[in-house]
C-alpha cells in the first residue's frame, strides 16, 4: 500500500477508535550498549497517539504495585533477562486485564522468546518457535487486519534476522515472509490481557530513521492494537434456521445460517442426517427441495488462521412440515371479577393450535367490535365497567384455505373493591405553648367501613380506638400518628399510617454564637448571640439595656445575658471576655521579582481589620537600620527586613521577610554536540521546579516545543530560539546550537556480546565484512588487561571459540581491533568491545 494511503487510513482509525489515555510502561534501552533506541520510539508512537508514557529502569518489573497501575507494559528489549519473580508479576499483570509488548528476538533461546512461550501457554493458549533465519528477511508482509480499515497488505522494508512459530487459534500471526511467521498477537479468551511479539527490534529502533515512516505508522498500529484490541479475531459461532417455503404441503425448504462476525478466515459445509451435501458450499442461505419431515439439517464451519485449523458445528435443525393447519375450538382466558384499579385481561385460547398459524381475531364488547389490530390475542381494557360483556371470534388460514370459527364463550365483567383512603390528621399547630393541650382527628375515612384503629405516642401504643385523640400534657418533640387497617376484596388485609404530626412546645435556648475578646485593655469586646426554639421575636438584655443578637463596648470580665421569646419564655447565660495582645498584621506581600540585584520589589502591609486604636509601623534593614518608608508600603532592594506594628502603645509584633534574588541567566547551557543518526535532548541546566513556561523554536524537528527537555535526532547542525519565565516572574531569551558531527558507516559488524557454553546457540563470536572488503590484514583480541587473547589475518578465519591455549577464558569484557582492505587497495581501521557471558 502506498504511504500517503497508509497513513490516511491509520490517521482515520485513529481518530474513531482511540478512546482513552492509556498509561505505558516502557522498561530502558536507549542507555544500553549500542545506542538501543527502542524505547524512546515505542514513547514517541504512543505520545503521538495521545497515551502517557514514561520510561523505567528494567528493575520497576519487580513491582506488582507499579504494573497493576499501567494499562500497557512494553519490553523492547529481547535480550534482557527476566527474573522468575518478575516473570511472575507480568502473568499477574495479563490476568488482571492488562496488555504486554515482550520483545523476541533472532534466537529461540533469547529471553523476550521463552516469556512470549511461557506467557502463552500458561494463560490457555498454545504456541511454539519453530526456527530461526539469519538474513535479511525483506519485505516483511503485515496482515491487514492489524491496520482494521484496509484490505491491503503492508510491505516492511526491514527486518534483519528472525525466529519464526505458530500457535493455536487465539495467537493470530500478522508478519509474514516466504510463509513463515514472526510476530503474533495473542488475543486470550477474553479474561486476559493481550500478548504480542515480533522476533526482531532493529526496524523498531530504526522506526524514526528518514524516509521511513510506514515503520512508525506500524508501531503506532500495534500500539493501538496493544491498547484497544482488534475486533473480530475472536472465533464466531454459528446458529441455523429453516422454513417451509410455501403455505401448501410438498414445497421447497428454506435454509439459512447466521455467522458472527469474524476477520479470520473460514469455510462453510452443509449436512443432511450427517452427510455432506455439496452444492451448498459457502452460502449462508438456500433453497432445498430434496427434504421430507424429520431431516436433520447441520452447518459446519471451518476456521482457519494459517498456523492451525478448527471446526465449528451449529446447532443442528430438525425439518418439520407447518402446513396445512387443523381447526381449534376457540374461548376467552381471563377472570370475571376485576379489582377497581386493575386493568382487565383477557387472551384468545384455541386448543391444539401451531404456533405458525396465521390468524385474525375480531373482539367486541356489548355487542359492538373493537377497532384493534388483527393479531391482538390478548385484550387489556384500562377502565372496565361492571356488566361488560365480552366476546371473541377468530379467523385464520390453514395453509391453503381460509376459516371462520363460530363465536367463543361469553364473559361478563364484575368490578370488586373500591380506592384506598387518602387519610390524615388534623388539629395541630405551630408554636403550642407549656399548658395547652392539643386535639388531632382522623379525615379520609368511608363511612359505611369497618376500621380497626390505633394511637400511636413516640410510637408508642395508646388505648384509643376512635376517630380523634386529646394530649393534655404536651411535651418537646412528641411525635403522634395513627394506624387504620380494614379487609378489602382485592387486597385483602389494608394497613394505613396517617401522616406523622411532631409536637412543638420548645423552651428558648439561648447560646454565644460568637465572641470578640478585648485587646489591649480597652473595651472592645463583641458578643454575638444565638436563640434556637421558642418563638421570635427575641429580646436581649444586658446591665439593664435591650439588645439585638450583637452586643458590643463590652469590657473584659463575667457578664450575665438574658433572652425573652414573644411567649414571654426565658432562658440566660454567663460569660466571659479575656484581654489579649491579639494579632496585629493580617498579612505582608512582596510583589514583583527581584531578578537581577538592582531590581526592587513592592513590599504591602494590611493590618488586622478587626483592630481598634492607634497603629504604628517601624521597618529596619537586616543590621538595625530604620528605613524611610511611608507607612504600609515600601520599595525594597533584595535582603532580609523587619517591620514592627504598635497598638496604643502597648501591644506590639513584629514581621519579619527576605525579598530574595532569583537571577538564573548565567545558568543557561546553550552548546550541545551530536553525532548524525543519534538523539539529541537539549537540557538547559536549569532546575524544571524553577520554569514557570519555556517555549522553543523548531516545532518541525523537536518532539515538543513546551518542554524542559526536548528532543530530536540528529541530521545536521542547528540552532534553536527559546524562551524561559521562571517561577519568580523573570523572562530570558537565549539561542541554543548543536554541532553535528557527521559518522562514516563502517563496512563490517561484530556482535557484541556471545556464549561459549557448547548448547550450540551463540557459542562463536563471528565477525562479519560486507561486498567492498577485499582482505582482513589484521584481528587482534585483547582482555581489558590489554592481554592479546586472538588474532587472525585472513577472512576465512574470523572466529573465536572464547579459548586461550586451549583453554576457556573467564567471563568479562573484550576489545578488538581491526585493519582491513577495501577493493579499492584501502585500509580500513575500527574497533569496538564483546562481552563473553558463560
């Protein structure tokens, strides 16, 4: 498919199907050895797809608690072990719903390999490596499916050796080369997370290479996939059905089946009474006329998903003849006696009657016909009336004639029962006084009925089976109710409450809402007051005065407050105010940012509002010297103050503050170096908690342009403009260049790590030469001891068994050095360092 499609179509899926933010983990690889950059472009396909993702160290997988709060884990890395506990937390991840990225790699053997094997096979499916392939294995084939809303296959460009497999139903291969597989994604049965894997990484680490963005498109898909899942690679079933094609006996037979909807691949087969009929392959409906009463019809689906195959049996169908139809007596289903507020139902009963039967049913009531739809055989009257008279006739086809049959029984409708009654008491007041008694009675009830009625107190039984009820002694809060209960024939035992009536008789209280003690012996104490119960309106008094709620000018000491309420209750208090050398400065505020030494910031004092008397202010520098400043505002250079608030000469506080200094501008780092091919990540060298907002320039080649540390790979020397606001208010310009250093590829390889341990996989080191080498003139192996451990001048000779004089050399890290000769009589040089793991 070409690109521009390519992208179209992903961009499409992406904008219908993404529907969260989800959270990735991304265990490290850029750090490693090699400039293993899957990692940082695993976070770039999923920051361009909206989701969060935050790179950790390989160790956060021994964290149950870190995983279970990702929806998705990513290990880009194939060759990195993975402890049995760490193993274990990852099973427990994918049961718990979550998705897995577990990178393989071009051994069978390697670590991403056997977890993909085990995580598998452990969860319900069944998969297994089969091979490797040590080339280029170009053009990868991508299934279509993984792209959802294209039928073309995509053609990866790149993919140096790999591991090939298969697996059951449920691990659905989506690369293909030469008809072998490398990545699957393993769907589980749904109580599972996702699983997937492809056995080679360097087209991931090289997914941002230029000119190549279809591998960014494709990480970004299965990405999508990890996250969303792919609809229909679930296995279908099946269902079938069948009917008679025409209403007259000997006709044909329709057939057909309903297939969930399925991406995989499958093929449909009929049977009759278990043996295949052949001419109705693949069609999912049909006309049979080779049929008789009692054939058992089957469909059977064949499911394919190009590593293993399954067959899917429907139910299996029974051929019954509906035609022609026999008569039935007909009558009318129902009771006679409704209850008041029901509806009345009655259904059409036919004895002996299929169910296919098309029939017309004609009601009527009191002689005249209803206007209801021909196939209503249930009839539901909202409002039935006593002596209604009900009747039914039906008409139906039996398949080749048509039928009449004679009137069905008669019913004569009785309604039974009457409403309930909307009962309730009356006779209470608001504001009932101590003394006053209260008179409550019953309304609602029907006086031709026979009640059982009973008192309630607190609820609380009272013996008083009538109609009303006096309460002579009243008290606060007494909550007072009846229960009425009768037989009514359509309910049978009615039990009523009436509404609950609560008695009020409350004596006034009276409280301190809030106070204002005196300050600095003045009388300037506040008391404000607070009367719940009684009846308003309240009056107050204090040393013989009346008052509202707030009394004020009061002096230090015990004071005594009375309440009288408008039915002439009483209720008083006792309290007391206290002297106190309150706080005198509510607030002090430096505005504005001293960003360079010469740069002053305005200082604001706001006394406490509350405050009565005289103020007064003396502000001093650090070494005691007073300042000349106009009262609450002052202008000041950066450095330590104090200002001391007087009250009346006698309550006195004292503030003190830093106006500090927040110039950064000889912190900035604006020279960086790079080499083409490798990530750049421009850091100021400023703390980010010290950023306010920084913006750059470059937005077409920085991965964010809003961010402390940006980054982008390296094609050629550039500068960028940025922009800096602290957090203290202070703006910076500055331009930052990076140098890049363009790096001649080197015509040969040389793994960098290798096992000597005889299980046949990786036990050489090789070291390999492309088409322009014409003769190796010099390969020397030292020991980081500088001991020369190999050496060899021929090409044909280019392999160390990880032996010295016949003996095995220990564990650790080596370094080679190498001279060679192109075709054009050149000498090549280069060198580079192995580690040998036993």
């Amino acid at each position: 498919m070409p690109l521009k499609q390519l992208l179209l179509v992903f961009i499409t899926m992406l904008m219908t199907n993404l529907c969260f933010a989800a959270n990735i983990l991304i265990t490290e690889t850029h750090n490693d050895e090699g400039a293993q950059l899957m990692d940082l472009n695993w976070r770039k396909a999923a920051n361009i797809l909206g989701h969060n993702a935050q790179i950790v160290h390989h160790d956060y997988l021994d964290s149950l608690h870190i995983l279970m709060e990702a929806d998705v884990v990513i290990l880009p890395s194939g060759i990195k072990e993975v402890s049995n506990s760490q193993r274990y937390n990852l099973n427990e991840f994918l049961n718990a719903g979550g998705s897995l990225y577990v990178q393989s790699e071009f051994k069978m053997h390697f670590p991403g390999n056997q977890l993909f094997h085990y995580l598998v096979n452990k969860n319900g499916g069944t998969f297994e490596w089969e091979g490797e392939l040590s080339y280029n294995l170009n053009p990868i084939k991508v299934k279509p499916f993984i792209f959802e809303n294209t039928e073309e296959e995509m053609l990866l460009d790149y993919f140096w050796n790999g591991v090939y497999g298969c697996g059951g139903l449920n691990v659905v291969p989506f690369m293909e080369f030469e008809e072998k597989y490398f990545g699957f994604l393993y769907n589980g049965d749904g109580s599972t997370g996702r699983v997937m894997t492809v056995s080679d990484q360097d087209w991931i680490k090289l997914a941002t290479e230029v000119g190549k963005q279809e591998r960014m498109v494709l990480l970004q898909r299965m990405l999508h996939a990890l996250v969303e899942g792919i609809p229909n690679l679930t296995i279908p079933e099946i269902q079938i059905s069948g009917l008679q094609q025409s209403v007259c006996p000997d006709s044909g037979y329709d057939m057909n089946v309903n297939i969930d909807q399925t991406a995989l691949a499958y093929s449909l087969k009929w049977y009759k009474n278990g043996n295949h009929i052949g001419d109705f392959d693949n069609m999912k409906s049909f006309e049979i006329h080779d049929i008789q009463a009692g054939d058992l019809m089957e469909a059977r689906l064949t499911i394919d998903n190009e590593c293993s195959a399954t067959i899917i049996t429907s139910n299996i169908l029974e051929v019954e003849w509906m035609y022609p139809l026999s008569m039935s007596e007909l009558s009318i289903g129902g009771s006679d006696e409704i209850c008041y507020d029901q509806s009345a139902v009655f259904s059409a009963m036919a004895s002996e009657m299929d169910q296919s039967m098309e029939v017309q049913f004609v009601w009527s009531i009191n002689g005249q016909d209803l206007d209801l739809p021909q196939d209503t055989d249930t009839l539901i009257l909202d409002q039935p009336t006593t002596n209604d008279t009900l009747r039914l006739r039906m008409i139906y086809n039996d398949g080749c004639t048509l039928q009449e049959m004679s009137a069905s029984n008669e019913r004569v409708i009785q309604l039974i029962g009457r409403p309930v009654p909307n009962i309730f008491l009356t006779g209470n007041k608001t504001g009932y006084c101590m003394g006053e008694a209260a008179s409550l009675a019953i309304e609602g009830l029907y006086d031709d009925e026979e009640y059982s009625i009973e008192w309630y107190v607190n609820d609380l039984a009272v013996s008083n089976p009538t109609t009303t009820h006096q309460m002579p002694t009243l008290n606060n809060n007494h909550e007072v109710r009846a229960e009425i209960k009768y037989q009514d024939p359509c309910k049978g035992n009615v039990s009523l409450n009436t509404q609950i009536i609560s008695i009020n008789v409350e004596q006034p209280k009276l409280s301190v809402s809030s106070k204002q003690h005196t300050s600095c012996g003045l009388s300037n104490g506040i008391i404000e007051l607070q009367t719940d119960g009684g009846k308003a309106p309240y009056v107050y008094q204090w040393n013989g005065n009346q008052y509202n709620s707030t009394i004020s000018d009061m002096a230090k000491g015990q004071h005594k407050i009375e309440v009288v309420d408008a039915n002439g209750c009483r209720d008083q208090i006792m309290t007391t105010l206290s002297d106190s050398n309150p706080k005198i400065i509510d607030s002090l505020v430096v505005r504005g940012s001293a960003c360079d030494s010469d740069e002053k910031s305005l200082v604001q004092l706001y006394p406490n509002a509350s405050f009565h008397g005289s103020l007064t202010l003396l502000w001093k520098s650090d070494d005691g010297q007073r300042l000349d400043v106009d009262y609450s505002e002052a202008e000041l250079a950066p450095g330590n103050y104090e200002v001391i608030a007087s009250v009346n000469e006698s309550c006195t506080e004292v503030k003190r503050f830093e106006i500090a200094q927040n110039d950064i501008s000889d912190q900035f780092r604006t020279k960086f170096s790079a080499e083409v091919g490798h990530p750049v990540a421009l850091d100021l060298g400023i703390d980010p908690l010290d950023i306010d907002e920084i913006l750059w320039s470059g937005q077409d080649v920085l991965d964010c342009t809003d961010c402390t540390w940006p980054t982008f790979l390296a094609d050629e020397s550039r500068s960028f403009d940025v922009e800096v606001t602290t957090s203290y208010g202070c703006h910076y310009m500055r331009t930052v260049e990076v140098e890049v250093q363009k790096v001649e590829k080197l015509p040969f390889f040389a793994p960098n790590a290798f096992t000597p341990n005889n299980d046949s996989k990786n036990d050489l080191f090789e070291f390999f030469v492309d088409d322009s080498i014409e003769s190796l003139r010099e390969l020397l192996i030292f020991d980081r001891w500088g001991n020369l451990v190999f050496e060899s001048s021929s090409l044909d000779e280019v392999q160390w068994d990880g032996t010295l004089n016949g003996e095995p050399v220990t564990t650790g890290m080596f370094i080679y050095v190498v001279r060679l000769v192109n075709k054009r009589g050149e000498e090549v040089t280069g060198n580079g360092t192995l580690m040998l793991i036993r």
